[in-house]
C-alpha cells in the first residue's frame, strides 16, 4: 500500500538526488483565470521530467539479485532517461524500449545516460510488450514506467514539495498518462489534507484513465492519439488505478488544439520549454469552476525536440490569427506590388513571406497571383487587413498554410 511511512522513506532517499522544484507564482495566469496560480516546475527537473523521482526510488529498493540481472522498462521518453539516469548512478546495465515516435531528444539523452535503446512500436503499449518479452527471454528485472506501488511513490514526494512552499494549496492539477503520477501525488496530498482537491488531466484522444474511472474498472482503449506523447496510454496500470480511484477528484480532458496554445502561453508568459504532457495542466485552468482559490499546475516535464517546438509556434501562432496567408490576383502592370505593400503598411501588418507569380494566367488583368503570409495582433487585426484589401478593390482570399518560414 501507499503509506505516509513510505513516501517519507522516498523522500529520504530522493533526498540530495532530485532538485527541489521550488513554485513559481503565475501573474498572467492568475489574472487571466481568477485564481492564484502556481506552477510546480518538474520541466527543471534532474532528466528534465519527475519521472528520475520514482525510478530512483525504485531502484534503492530492489534487491542485489534484481539489480545483477539488469534491468528494462518501455517508456514514451521520461521514464527512460530517469531509469537509465538511476541505473547509471547505480552502476547497473539497463535496456529501454522506446515507440518509434518518441522525439529524437529523448532517444539520444536516454544513451548519453548509458542505456540501450530499443525503438519498437507505435504507441507505449506496444513498446510495453516488446520489453515484457524481451524481460522473460533475457531473464531481466522489469521495471515498470507506471503500474507500481514503489514507483508512484517516488513520483508523490512531489506532493511534499507542493506544500512546503504553498501549505493553504486547494487545488492540485495531475497530468495523468498510465497513473503512477496521479497515484503518488493524490494519495500524498490527501494524506497531508483530506480537504484539498487533486483533478486529473487527459488528452482527449488518449483518455484510458477518465474511461476507466467511469467504468469502474480498468478498460483499453482502441487508439492513443494525440500530441502528448509522453501520457499516449491505452490502458493505465491496474495497481494504480485503486489510488486513483479513491483520491483524484475528478479529471478532465484536453484538446490537441488547447495544448498548442498552452505551449504558446508559457513560452510567451514564462518563457520556458513544457512538453505537451506537462501542458496538459496549464490547459486545464480554463475549465475549472472555481475562483480565487490557490491552484497548483504539475509541469511534469520539458524534454522536447526543437522541431516539434517550431512546429507548435507556428500552428499556435495561425490559431491565435497572429500569422496568416492570403492570396489575390492583380493586374499585370508595374506598381501593383506597391500599392498592396502601401495598404498593408497602413493597417500595420508586417510582411513575413512573399510570392510574386507572373505566370498565373495570360489574363493581363489578373494576371498576376499574390501571396502574402502576414503577421497580424489577433483575429481581429487579421480581419480588418482583410476588410481593409476588399474595399480597395482586391478579392483577398485567406489561405491555409502550413509553412511560413
């Protein structure tokens, strides 16, 4: 069991191993939601993630004979440099079985770590069972990423941290993937004082934990789908989900759309790097029901690869309408270019890209197609560059883009 006696023995032994992720109070959250707003910064974390809390834990707790035969798990990405973070400092070999979407940055320090990687399958699950497999032919000690006790343990002590630095907290937002996390932090925190609330934050297209709750019981889901790859479970650990059961308040889940402009909001407001589970929580703000209440957001990790970080600052950006694309068709005669330029300036709108295509059509009227991907204030902006086109005489037409660098 998940016992008080027990998540002080982790935190004894996390003790001068972890950072302590002290709270950073939120201004621009705080007054946008009407709450107060702190967040919980395990993006700083030792591996970038809180993940290095249970597998460390984990480990001082097996047995020389566990410890001499090696050790494996399947992981998205934090679980894998965690384990292969305390497997190192241990001075034990380890195997991870990685899905073969994991972002490189998470593969390539999960080596630098000294494990070996495996990349195998889609999803987590099918990673999962890869290293299953891979355990019982090569007589390996498996350690899981999520559906263990000692585990979710070492990922609760984060429970300990959030109120030492705010003991009057109300509310604890949990990413949740399999559940360890959620499990280790719920139970802590309602240890400490039954009276606060911990909700439980899914994707929508990977929400094994909402299902199963409402069910009753463990269930899978056919697909994960979603941007969060680090919580793209199909089914959540069964030791766990009794925990979960009995002190996660409720959950709620997020859209793939909500996430991008949360990275955007914490880039733009704080100005660090939070992989798309960790954003899950920040998301999660605007869909409480509850004001002025002191609100503890779980950044769970930042282990991210630039690509997909220029890829979410455009497509948040196009959300936002602070970048767009329009094209029209102009008359093929000299001082056109100009006279678009010249109202565009005057609307305040700056020029990012420009395509000049004389060779349309043999239609010397509009012969000429014209796109301009712009970057604007907002939607509003966006709108009345657009008003402001037609009125002159143009028939501008907004364009879907995906690339405008």
């Amino acid at each position: 069991m998940l016992t008080l006696e027990q998540f002080k023995a982790a935190r004894s032994t996390l003790q001068g191993i972890i950072r302590n992720t002290n709270l950073i109070y939120s201004p621009a959250f705080s007054k946008a939601w009407d709450n107060h707003v702190y967040l919980k910064p395990e993006n700083m974390q030792v591996t970038g993630a809180y993940k290095i809390r249970g597998a460390y834990y984990k480990i001082s707790t097996l047995s020389e004979e566990e410890k001499s035969r090696g050790l494996i798990t399947a992981s998205a990405g934090n679980h894998a440099q965690g384990l292969a973070y305390a497997a190192q400092a241990a001075g034990v070999p380890a195997t991870i079985v990685m899905p073969t979407t994991t972002p490189l940055v998470k593969v390539n320090n999960t080596k630098d770590y000294g494990a070996k990687v495996i990349l195998h399958g889609e999803v987590f699950d099918e990673a999962a069972e890869r290293a299953s497999q891979i355990a019982e032919e090569e007589g390996l000690t498996y350690v899981q990423p999520f559906n263990d006790l000692g585990i979710a343990t070492g990922q609760g002590t984060i429970a300990y941290e959030i109120f030492q630095d705010l003991p009057d907290v109300d509310v604890i937002l949990v990413p949740i993937g399999g559940g360890g996390l959620a499990a280790g932090i719920s139970t802590l925190a309602k240890l400490l004082n039954p009276n606060v609330t911990v909700i439980g934050v899914e994707p929508e297209g990977a929400a094994s934990m909402k299902a199963s709750l409402e069910a009753g019981h463990v269930v899978t889901l056919p697909t994960a789908n979603t941007i969060a790859d680090g919580v793209a479970v199909k089914t959540p650990g069964d030791l766990v989900f009794p925990y979960v059961q009995a002190n996660i308040d409720h959950v709620i889940t997020i859209s793939d759309t909500e996430l991008v402009d949360a990275f955007l909001d914490m880039m733009e407001r704080h100005k660090m790097v939070v992989e798309n589970a960790g954003l899950l929580s920040v998301a999660a703000l605007k869909h409480l029901d509850v004001k002025g209440l002191n609100v503890v957001c779980v950044l769970s990790g930042g282990n991210m690869d630039v690509i997909t970080m220029a890829s979410l600052v455009q497509h948040g950006l196009i959300n936002r309408g602070r970048i767009f694309t329009f094209s029209v068709l102009l008359p093929d005669r000299p001082g056109e270019l100009m006279r678009v330029s010249g109202l565009l300036a005057q609307c305040n709108g700056n020029i990012i890209k420009l395509e000049h295509n004389q060779f349309v059509n043999i239609n010397r009227q509009n012969g000429v197609e014209l796109k301009v991907t712009l970057e604007a204030f907002g939607h509003d902006h966006k709108k009345e560059i657009m008003n402001q086109l037609r009125q002159h005489g143009y028939v501008a037409q907004e364009i879907m883009t995906a690339d405008f660098y």
